[in-house]
C-alpha cells in the first residue's frame, strides 16, 4: 500500500517519460505482472502511430508507444505497455490475450479511459482499436 501511494505522488513526474524511461518502466512491469516473461527488445515513443495506442513487432520484439498518451495518467499509460508486452507472450485478442491482462487491476478502468479519450480525440467519435495485429 505504501508502495501504491508513492507511485501516485510520482504521478506527475512520470507523466512524460523519456524513451529510457519508457523502456525501465516496461521492464517492471514485465517483472511485477508478468514473472518477466515479456521481454522487449526496444520500448520507444511513436508520433505515427495512427490511431492505434501502441504497436508491437513479433520479429523482433520492438514496442512502440503512441506519444497521444504523454500527459495521461500513469496507470493508464501502464496499460498500454502491458497490453504490448502480452502481446510478445500472446498474438491476438482472444481470451487467452486477456486472461493475461486480468492481473493488471486497472485494465477495464484504462480502457474505457481509452475508448473516452478516443471519442474525444477522434472526428467521428468511434472506439478504435487499441492497436492493430502484427
Ligand atoms: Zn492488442
């Protein structure tokens, strides 16, 4: 618990992290939620990623992160640098996908941030997709 709260008071200053900072961050999340079974090989800021919130490449493990999410709160940019990292253990998005996602508490409060954000963020105010398969 003491741990829970000090990670809200560096809320602000990890609003914006660098590129390494994006990568240690994905290191610890790995090791807290998925026994560090996710190792990517590079974890990097992305302005061209569409309307996806984050991509990963299978081949050679590389994760991109959208910078549309600098300035969102913390556990919902943890969210998306999970989701990629399960996808390193799991292509796809089927049930398997999301048994792994289940040990993140915030998951479904981060993606109905993300739809909402999406929805403000968009012309049309569809959901988009969180990323795409590849
Ligand atoms: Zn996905």
């Amino acid at each position: 618990m003491a741990k829970m709260v000090a990670r809200l008071e560096d809320k602000e200053r990890r609003r914006r992290p660098s590129d390494q900072e994006l990568m240690d961050r994905a290191g610890e999340l790995s090791a807290k939620y998925l026994g560090g079974r996710a190792r990517p090989s590079s974890v990097r800021w992305s302005a061209n990623q569409g309307r996806r919130w984050g991509s990963c490449t299978l081949l050679d493990g590389s994760i991109r992160i959208s910078t549309r999410l600098q300035g969102m709160p913390s556990w919902v940019l943890d969210y998306v640098l999970l989701h990629e990292l399960a996808h390193l253990l799991h292509a796809g998005h089927g049930p398997e996908f999301w048994k792994i996602l289940e040990v993140y508490p915030r998951t479904d409060r981060a993606r109905g941030f993300l739809e909402g954000a999406s929805f403000t963020q968009d012309d049309n105010g569809q959901a988009t997709p969180d990323d795409e398969e590849d």
